[in-house]
C-alpha cells in the first residue's frame, strides 16, 4: 500500500524560511502579486500576495513547491497541532474553497507569518487568532504539512 511521506525539513531549511520570513514583515500585501524571479532577495520584493510568499519563502530555503492556495492545499497533508513545525501551513476556506495560507513561523508560541489583505501587508500572528472564524468571513481550514513527493530542490 502506497504511504503518503510527508516533507521533513532540516534544521538548516527551517533556520532559512525563518530568516528570510523575518525580512518579509511589512512588505506590501497585492493580491496575485508575484515574485519574479524567486531568487530575488527579500529587500527587492516589492508586494507578495499570500501563497506566493510561501512559495518564495520556500524557494530561499532551496525548495520549490507550487503558487496558490488551493494546490498547496492539495500538495499536503493535515497533520496534528501537537506535531507542529516551522514551515507547516495553515488555511482558511470560504465556501468550502481554499482562499488563504500562511505559514508557521514560530513554535512554542505558535506564530504565523501571512501576507494579509485585511492589513495590506505581510503579519506575524498568533495561531491562535489565525484559527478564530469570524461571521462573513474566510475560515479556518486545518493545519497541513507538505507531501515530500510534491517538493523538489532548487538547483
């Protein structure tokens, strides 16, 4: 029976996603905005939208996984709050269709880093008021880790 392998990151790749991430707070927030090319440096990034900026986030710790929402949605798997790591995503739906991502930052205590619409720039929030469903509007849709197979290494 095929087993599903979920992305194990190394100390290395998580210490970059957090280093990088850390440079992104407050940049601009442009929905559909892209980063072209990945490779820029995160003071030449001028708006993100927010699964682009998981996807160039992860592009700086040498992976490439795919842009939007929805197929990075698809390119994981639900995991378990008490097994969080930096470089997980969490979701919101509206509609039951995936419409926003971010990513975990920080562990203990849980941090997420996303590029916001509501705050028109790139947050650091508390994953617990990540998880908060407010009426009318996008809600919370679960914790994911990346499927290894869906991932390949920059080169």
């Amino acid at each position: 029976m095929y087993e599903k392998k979920l992305l194990d990151l190394t100390p290395d790749q998580r210490k970059a996603l957090q280093l990088v991430a850390a440079e992104m707070i407050g940049k601009k927030y442009e929905f559909g905005a892209e980063v072209e090319p990945l490779s820029l440096k995160p003071e030449e990034v001028q708006s993100i939208d927010c699964s682009e900026l998981v996807q160039y986030l992860f592009f700086q710790a040498g992976l490439k996984v795919v842009d939007g929402s929805v197929n990075q949605y698809q390119d994981s798997e639900i995991i378990d709050e008490k097994d969080i790591r930096v470089g997980d995503l969490v979701f919101k739906k509206r509609n039951d269709k995936t419409v926003h991502v971010g990513m975990i930052f920080f562990t203990n205590p849980n941090l997420v880093i996303e590029a916001e619409g509501w705050y028109g720039k790139v947050i650091l929030r508390d994953l617990a008021k990540f998880q908060e469903n407010r009426p009318n509007s996008a809600q919370y849709a679960g914790l994911r880790r990346f499927l290894e197979e869906k991932v390949c290494k920059v080169v």
